[in-house]
C-alpha cells in the first residue's frame, strides 16, 4: 500500500471524514484527495500532522506492502524495449531521488526531445 492509502486505511478505520481530518490537519480537502488518490505524495510535516490527527505513529502512514510480487506486463515491456542493462541504470539511479525528483527530471528530459523536433 502506498502512503496515500494508509491514509484513506486509517481515516476510515478511525471514522474521520476526509473533511474532518483536512480541517483538523489544516490542510485543503483537494490536497486530502490528491494524496489518498495517489496523485501527490505528502511531505513529512504533512504525514506528522496526520498521524498526529488520526493518532498513529507517522511510520504506519509510510508503511508499504507490495500486493503483488509479480513485475507487472508494462514493467516487462519496457525493459525488453530498452533493454536490462539501461533499464538496471535508470532504477538505480532513481533510488537516489523522491518520486517528484525523477517527475520533474522526465518532464525537463520530455522537453529536450520536443526541441530537438
């Protein structure tokens, strides 16, 4: 499970609406809905008000479980295409940085190739 999972886990384990835990929180209810959807990952201060808020320890928000050990058909695909060893490259250096780090790298990389057309 992904942080924004525990975090919706948890909110209704605790019978917290989502507009109950944004106010207490401090936080907007798109910015709630943005991280139980997945689509932004909270910051650590984000993560300590939550917990704080759902009375958890912070590390059971940033708990992950991996539901399926199997590399999913996508995964598979694009490392036939650019092969094992660029792939290996890559995944290792993007242990190095946050998910919004290698976002921000392949929006500036996406850019690159459009001026090159």
């Amino acid at each position: 499970m992904s942080v924004g999972n525990n975090i919706r886990k948890y909110r209704e384990l605790k019978k917290v609406t989502m507009e109950e835990l944004a106010i207490k929180a401090r936080m907007g209810i798109q910015t709630l809905e943005s991280y139980e959807s997945n689509e932004r990952i909270p910051e650590l201060d984000t993560i300590l008000k939550i917990s704080t808020v759902l009375d958890i320890p912070a590390s059971e928000l940033m708990e992950f479980h991996e539901d399926d050990t199997k590399i999913d058909k996508e995964l598979e695909n694009l490392i036939s295409e650019i092969g094992t060893k660029s792939s290996k490259l890559i995944l290792k250096k993007a242990r190095d940085f946050s998910e919004q780090d290698v976002l921000r790298a392949m929006n500036l990389l996406y850019d690159l190739n459009q001026q090159k057309k």
